[in-house]
C-alpha cells in the first residue's frame, strides 16, 4: 500500500479482515501517529484476541470428542436435554454427530448464547452435522413415568432416530441401559462439543414450542418463562388453573389443583 490511508479507509479494512493486512502493513499501522488509526488498531487487535480465545475453547471442547476417534471410534452422539424442570411442557432430547473436521467456533453451553446466537447456530449444526435429531417427550409421560424416565426414553428415541448409528455416547450427567460405551459428563454441555450441540437443538426446539403454546394459553406468559415455576406462571396457575400441558406430577401444579378444588 504506497498511498497513505484514511482513518476511515484503515478502519473499513481492519473490521473486514481485509486479505491486504500482513506483518508490514500492521508494523506501518502501530507506527501510525493518528489517535483514530490507533484505536482502530487496538480493536483489531482485541478482536483477535477474542477469535484466539474462541478457538482455543473450541479445542478444549473436542477433547472428549478427539480421545474416542483416536480409540477408533467414528460416530460419537453427544445427548443433551432441555426442560427436566419447568412445570409445564414437554422435556426435549436431542443426538448430534459431528464431523471430525467440525469448526463451530463460539458454540457452548445453549443456556449462554443469546437467543439469536442459538438461532443461528441452530442452523448452522444441522448443516455440519453428520447426523441429528429431537425427540420430544409430552406431559402425558412426564406424568405416567417421572421426568427422569422420561428423559431417558427422550434420549433413547433420539438415538433411534439417528440416520447414522453411533458407535459411542457423551452424555450430559445421564447413563442410558445401552450397551454402547458412553461417558456422563457433569455440565458436559460447557465440555463436549457435541453435547452442546445438541442442548442448542433440544433448546430452540423446545423454546419454539412454548412459544406456540403461548399463542393457544397467551394468560400464562409461556413465551416468557418457558413453563418454569417463576412469580408470573405460578400467579397465572392460580388466576386460570391447569391447562393440559401442565405436569400434574409435580408439586407447584399438585397444590395448584388442591386449592382451586377446595376454594
């Protein structure tokens, strides 16, 4: 670059990652005198940093994923689940296989994206995925078996759905009556790849369809809470008692019942 560059030129370019940026056009920069080529710099620079840290986390994230190819294992499901607490809704499973040339930088734990960042990646893993799938587990057998037999069968259905079959799990703090060799991991979903991969698939699935169910009961605010136990849904259960996607096998629901009967 012979000619010397605006402020705004140089800006235009650091944020575009532009091909042209290299070791010497970065030495001219720092030696630039322009406060406003400066700050353009340091924000370069701290967004490389940022990119730095993201795929040093995704690294760290494939650790579990890296030991069982290197075993020879090809075909790792990570299984997560979304909804084991709330009092109304169906609790949400999902299976991912990822490819072992994944790059899913930023992906985590889907209760720390923001909600357009889990949209997007949401997208984007059923675009890589070597396989995927949800299955999704009413009230009806929430209420007949208990939330964690439920969540288990949850998992089992999305395994079966799987259009590969996988040949070992990673699983977020459950064991699943499978022979398969499988891992429970605590919090795996800030640990596997593939776990949050698929807790990003359970959540966006579930949270759409609380919000369907908002448009049917728009009272009790599901778009908001998703069915869990806060101020507004339990003030709304006791104001428009139970509808049929309420968990009458838990405890806040149960006294919900017993005091409209009574009163």
């Amino acid at each position: 670059m012979s000619k010397r560059l605006s402020i705004k030129e140089i800006d235009a370019l650091l944020r575009q990652g532009d091909a042209s940026i290299d070791e010497t056009f970065l030495a001219m920069l720092k030696a630039d005198e322009r406060k406003g080529v400066q700050s353009a710099l340091k924000r370069y620079e701290r967004q490389l940093e940022k990119e730095k840290a993201l795929w040093m986390e995704h690294e760290e994230m494939l650790a579990y994923e890296k030991d069982l190819w290197a075993k020879g294992y090809e075909h790792v499901a990570g299984l997560d689940e979304v909804g084991r607490g709330p009092l109304a809704g169906p609790v949400v499973t999902a299976a991912v296989i990822l490819p072992k040339d994944v790059q899913l930088p930023g992906l985590t734990d889907s209760k720390k994206l923001a909600k357009e960042t889990r949209e997007s990646f949401y997208d984007r893993i059923k675009e890589v995925a070597l396989a995927w799938s949800v299955a999704i587990v009413p009230v009806t057998v929430i209420d007949e078996v208990s939330i964690y037999q439920a969540t288990k069968q949850g998992m089992m259905s999305a395994i079966d759905q799987l259009s590969v079959n996988p040949d070992a799990l990673l699983l977020d703090a459950m064991n699943l009556p499978l022979s398969l060799p499988q891992q429970s991991l605590i919090k795996g979903d800030q640990k596997s790849l593939s776990i949050a991969a698929s807790s990003v698939l359970a959540k966006v699935t579930r949270d759409r369809y609380m919000a369907d169910l908002a448009n049917r009961y728009p009272e009790y605010g599901f778009e908001r809470h998703v069915g869990y136990g806060t101020e507004e849904h339990l003030a709304a259960l006791n104001a428009h008692g139970i509808t049929p996607e309420h968990r009458r096998s838990f405890r806040p629901v149960q006294e919900t019942a017993a005091t409209r009967q009574t009163s």
